[in-house]
C-alpha cells in the first residue's frame, strides 16, 4: 500500500460477540515490573457481586479514584504509592497490590502494608489464599535467605533460563501469608511482570486445586460403603441357592444409586475444577523454565511430590463415582432382568392355567349343547304329539305313536343343527 493513503473502512455485519472475545486474550495484561518491588495478592472466595463492588469502591474513593463500572471483572488503579489490580474470576477474586521498595528490609514491610487494616478486616467473601512476593536484586540479597523465610525448608530453581531465581517455603507465616523471593539476576521488566504474575497463580491455583482433596476423602469413604453394600446384592443375585425378596433388593439398590448420584452432584463440580486447577498450576511451573538449584527441590519436583498425590487421589474419587453409576445400573439390570423372567414364568403359568380352564369350559358347553338338542326335541316332540292328537280327534286318520316315531329323528337333528349353527354364529362374532 502506498504511504499516505487512507485506509478503506468498510461496515461488516459482525458477530455481536467478535469485539468482545477478539478482546478476551488482552483482558488481563501481565504488568510491567522492575526490582526492587514488592507484591501482596489475597484470593478471596466470591461474595456477592455488589457487595464485592461497593467494598472496592470504599479504598477507591479515599484515594479519589473511580470504581470499576458494573459487570466489570478487571480493574487496574494507580493510587498515589501503589499500583491495585482486582480480577474476578469464576469462583474467586484476586486483590493484588504491587509497590516499589528496596528489598533490604524482607518481607518486614509489604505490599499489604498500604492497605487499611479495617478495610481487609471488612472483606466480603472467605479468603482462600494470601501471598507475599518480595523482587530483589540478587547482589542486594543476603548469602543466606533462610532467615527470610523463618529458617523453613524451600524450594527453589532458577528460572527463565537462568535470568532470575525463585524460592518459596510453600507454607503460611505468622500474619497468614506465604512467602515467595524472586531474585532478579538480568530480568527485563516484561520477565519481572510475567514472573511475578506465574509465581503468585501458582500459589493461588495450587489451594484452588486442594479445594477438592477434603471432599475426594470424605466422598472415598462413601463410595467404598456404597461398594461393599452394592457387592452384597450383587453376591445375593448370583448365588441361586439363597432366596431373596427381590422387592427389598430393588429398594436397597433404588436407595443406593439413589445415594451414588448424590455423591456425584455434590462432587463432581468440585472434582473437574480441581483437574483444571491442576493442570494451570502445571502449565504456570512449565513456563518458569526452571533448572535446577543443587541440593534444592525445584517448583515441579515438590508440586508433583505433595500436590500431585493429592490430585491423583482425587482424580481416582471422580473414576469410582462413575464406575459406582454404571455397577448399580448393571445390577439394577441384572435384578430387572431377573424380575422380567419369573413374570415370564408366572405369566406363562397364568395362560397354562386359562388354557386348561378353556378345554373345561369347552367340554362343559359341548355337555349343555347335548343336553340342551334333548331337552329342546323332547318339548318338540310334545308339540307334535299335541299336533297329532288334535288332528286325530278331528277325525283325521293321524297315528299318534307313527307321528312321534317319525318326528324323533327329524326334531333331534333339526335342533342339533341350529344350536351348532347358533355357537358358529356367536364364536364368530366374538372373534
């Protein structure tokens, strides 16, 4: 293109969610950091939205600034001597305040610090995560950092290549917070930004993630009760010799899938949350390009060490809910299966039984047929003998015995026709 031309512009019908999701990478920006600085975040579980918006509002308006409009889920303030970021995300809020500082002084003096003690005390919602991250650079650290950390245990690594170092303790202090030291040996700002960024998610992620383990123990023990009772059904199903109610044994297993899916709609939002969780706090370690420290456990080692048993144990909690469904919808099968057949028997009893009761009905009504062609013909015969008689006293040569003999058979077979005649036309009509 040529300089100085203007750019055609043209109106597209766009997707009325383009601009907002073209936007979505750029919605929570790493900042741009130097050392020496520090940073204090404290992940808080969601209160209401309002409440969490008029709270922020209160600091934001001792330092004359303007709160973040509704629905808004991130905001960044520079007031006056710190720098506040706030970011909501889908079950917590983070609240991370960045100041500049030397480092001499170690994690005696904090981010934290600038903030009002009635304002953190009057926090809505539960805070599940507080951390500390000291920036230094290294020639302004001691030799010896185990002092800054109480004389703990650490994990530590260098980091992005050898541009810096990272140590934590991974463990809460006397004011509640943990404490992580990054040392930057050549960091530019963006590595500094990024950096502390990881460091402070990963120590968020990471109690996100254990939300699940207290809830994957108890759900453990559940299941396993569940198991040993579904077991028991299932021993009583196979083994012929042992009679069984099969009513009850349909309530015990309505009662105990009934209880399978409790479990699951209690946990299993949990459950897919911790995985996630764990899979950031993998992803942020991974990009820490990490080597190692001699005779230090680096960030991957210790989260796969101590996290990842517990992720596991969880991971295995979420099998076995659904392993548990799919046994007590087999053995509901089985015992479904198993109720379908002795109706079967039953059923094929209950036509065996109507078949017989139709053969006698069958005979009883060929009885009263014959009976009925012997009693019909009899009064017949009486008719004519009647006939005969008065034929006879009006002078007509009639035989009155001739009359009978000869009216016998053709009375009989007359009525034995037309009662057949008479149950052909009923069957028919009834089929």
């Amino acid at each position: 293109m040529a300089e100085g031309l203007p750019i055609r512009t043209v109106t597209l019908n766009e997707h009325g969610q383009r601009r907002i999701l073209a936007g979505e990478v750029h919605a929570r920006p790493y900042e741009l950091l130097s050392a020496p600085m520090r940073a204090s975040q404290l992940a808080v579980m969601h209160a209401e939205p309002e409440a969490e918006r008029e709270h922020l509002a209160r600091l934001l308006a001792t330092h004359g600034a303007e709160p973040p409009g509704e629905g808004a889920g991130y905001f960044v303030r520079d007031l006056g001597g710190f720098r506040l970021r706030w970011e909501r995300h889908s079950e917590f809020s983070t609240y991370t305040v960045l100041r500049s500082d030397p480092g001499d002084s170690g994690f005696t003096v904090t981010a934290m610090d600038l903030i009002p003690a009635e304002w953190l005390e009057s926090m809505p919602g539960e805070v599940m995560n507080a951390v500390h991250i000291l920036v230094a650079k290294a020639e302004s650290l001691p030799d010896d950092i185990g002092p800054l950390f109480d004389g703990n245990s650490l994990v530590g690594a260098k980091v992005l290549w050898g541009a810096g170092e990272a140590w934590t303790d991974f463990r809460l202090h006397a004011d509640g917070y943990c404490r992580v030291l990054l040392k930057d040996c050549g960091l530019t700002r963006g590595q500094t930004g990024r950096l502390v960024q990881r460091l402070l998610e990963i120590e968020t992620y990471r109690m996100m993630a254990l939300l699940a383990f207290p809830l994957a123990r108890q759900a453990g023990a559940e299941i396993g009760r569940i198991d040993r009772e579904l077991g028991g059904i299932v021993s009583q199903l196979a083994d012929p010799a042992v009679q069984q109610n099969d009513r009850e044994l349909l309530e015990h297993l309505t009662r105990l899938a009934a209880e399978g899916e409790r479990l699951d709609a209690a946990n299993s939002f949990r459950l897919s949350a911790a995985k996630a969780y764990y899979a950031i706090v993998c992803q942020r370690i991974a990009e820490l390009r990490e080597d190692r420290i001699p005779g230090l456990q680096t960030f991957a080692e210790f989260i796969d060490r101590r996290l990842g048993p517990a992720m596991k144990t969880c991971e295995s909690v979420s099998e076995r809910q659904q392993l548990l469904a799919t046994r007590v919808s087999r053995a509901g099968d089985l015992l479904r299966t198993r109720v379908d057949i002795a109706l079967e028997e039953k059923n094929r009893d209950l036509l065996n039984s109507m078949n017989r009761r139709a053969e006698l009905q069958l005979r009883l009504q060929e009885t009263v047929e014959g009976l009925s062609v012997v009693a019909i013909s009899y009064y017949l015969l009486g008719l004519i003998g009647y006939l005969a008689k008065g034929l006879k006293a009006a002078g007509l040569p009639v035989d009155y015995d001739l009359a009978g003999l000869i009216g016998l058979p053709v009375v009989a077979g007359a009525v034995w026709l037309g009662v057949r005649r008479l149950r052909r036309a009923i069957v028919h009509k009834g089929e």
